[in-house]
C-alpha cells in the first residue's frame, strides 16, 4: 500500500494496532492478518452550527441576558497521533463537533448578547479554543486544535427585524457620540487656541506698557538733571516746546499794535479769515 505525504497510516496485526506509524511512502503487508488505516493529517476544518437538512436550529444558543444568538463557527484542526485518533475515540469528527458546540454554548452562556455580537468575539473564540482543546486531550484523541473562527452571528430570523433595529439605533448612538466628542475637541481646541492668544496679546500689551512706562521715566529724569543744571533755562524751554506743540496746530491771527497810532480803527474781518477758502469764494460770487 501507499500513504502519500498528507496522510499517516496506521497497521493492525489480528485487528490489534501496531506501535510503529507507516510513514508516506511505499510500504508491505501481510494481508489477511494484517491491515491499515490511513488518516489525513493536513489541517482540516469542521463547520458547526450551520443548518443542514432539516436542522433549521442547530446554531441557536442562550446567552447569558437571556437572548437567543445563532452562532455558526469553524474548527481548523490536525491530527497529531493517528493510532489514538483512530481507536481511542468513536467517530473523532463526529466527537470533536459535538464537543465543540458544547464548549461553545457553555462559553456564550456566560456572556452577554453584546460580547458574543460585536465586542469580545476574539475572546471568545481564543477561550473556547482552550477548552476545546483541554477536553480532547482528556479523550486522548489525538487531536491539536488550531482555531476557533467565529464566522457569523444572527438573532433567530423571528425577531430579526427588532434586532436590527436595536443594532441600528446602537449605531446611531455611538454615531452621535462620536460627532460629540469630535465637536468638543474642535471647540476646546479653539478655545485654547484664543486663550493663547489672549494671553500673548495681554503680555504683549503689559510689556509695551512697561516700556512706555520707562521711556517716560527716562524722559523725566533726563530733563530734571538738566533743570537741575539750569533751571531758569530748562523751564523756558519747556515753555516754548509746549507752545510750539500748541500754536503748530491752531489758526493764528497776527496783529500790529502800532497801526492804530495815527488815531485810525483797523477793521479785522477774523469771522472771515477763519472760514475756510472755498466757503469765503462762494460767498463773494
């Protein structure tokens, strides 16, 4: 006989297994005293919980709030040892499926709806893995599990419609809390951003005051040592900057006391003088 690479075989001698595992290759028997079983030893998947036939409810369990999930989930898994996998469990593939789900429905019922639908898938999947695993090496199947996937989870189709109603207000829900929590970023971003602001601008303002204030000082003193110095001059000169800065901005009208001496009133129109140039032009036309 010829096991190939993917399978392992195993040779009974009076129907009772041999200890020796037959290898891929080419290999001799006596038969009908002796025999062989081969067994596949590439991963292998095991679907559960999808309907068959007329097994319409094969995948509902109970959580643990009491609400009805329909779980359909796979098994990836290798053969380790073919002589225990073959006559140390009946029907292994069988026996691993049942296993399976009851670790599942055992996992799930411990859980809420939520974990199961959205938020702990992984976790669940990783632990029912490991207990899958713990209770077929108490079997001494000879099997390594590799993978737990959850691949589709759905309320009963008699209350699908209030479920996805449920689930599309939850997601309208974390929607708006979201938007929420984006537009009180935005805002206590803005408002730090005008606190800053105004907090520049305020030190900005409290230093041109102060060197205004300085500039002032140094201004003071600077002529008070010079009023020190001369004081008769120093106020003199004080008189006529203030004046200049006065008479520089104000019409002025200059008079010469001494025309009035041959005992003639001089006539000054000053309202005239004062307006403005165009105004007195209309006036004359």
């Amino acid at each position: 006989y010829t096991v190939q690479p993917d399978e392992r075989g195993v040779e009974t001698l009076f129907g009772k297994p041999k200890e020796e595992v037959s290898e891929p290759g080419l290999h001799f028997m006596l038969w009908p005293i002796e025999n062989v079983e081969i067994v596949n030893v590439n991963e292998q998947q095991q679907k559960i919980g999808t309907a068959t036939g007329g097994q319409q409810n094969e995948g509902l369990m109970l959580t643990g709030d009491q609400n009805i999930v329909n779980v359909e989930f796979s098994v990836l898994f290798s053969v380790t040892n073919p002589r225990s996998y073959i006559y140390n469990v009946a029907e292994p593939g069988r026996t691993l499926t049942q296993v399976a789900d009851s670790v599942m429905r055992e996992v799930v019922g411990r859980r809420p709806a939520q974990d199961i639908f959205r938020d702990n898938r992984q976790a669940i999947a990783l632990e029912v893995k490991d207990a899958l695993q713990e209770t077929m090496d108490r079997y001494e199947a000879g099997v390594s599990v590799n993978t737990v996937s959850i691949e589709d989870v759905s309320p009963p189709r008699e209350v699908s419609s209030a479920f996805d109603e449920v689930q599309r207000a939850e997601q309208d829900e974390d929607k708006m809390l979201e938007q929420a929590n984006q537009y009180a970023n935005k805002i206590r971003g803005e408002a730090n951003g005008q606190a800053a602001q105004m907090r520049e601008a305020a030190a900005a303002y409290k230093n041109q005051i102060v060197q205004e204030a300085l500039g002032e000082s140094q201004r003071f003193l600077s002529v008070y040592e010079q009023y020190v110095k001369a004081p008769e001059i120093t106020r003199k000169r004080l008189y006529l900057e203030t004046m200049e800065k006065v008479l520089s901005s104000s019409k002025k009208v200059i008079t010469d006391t001494n025309s009035s001496a041959n005992g003639v009133l001089p006539i000054l129109p000053l309202n005239d003088l004062t307006k403005p140039k165009d105004a007195t032009q209309g006036e004359q036309k």
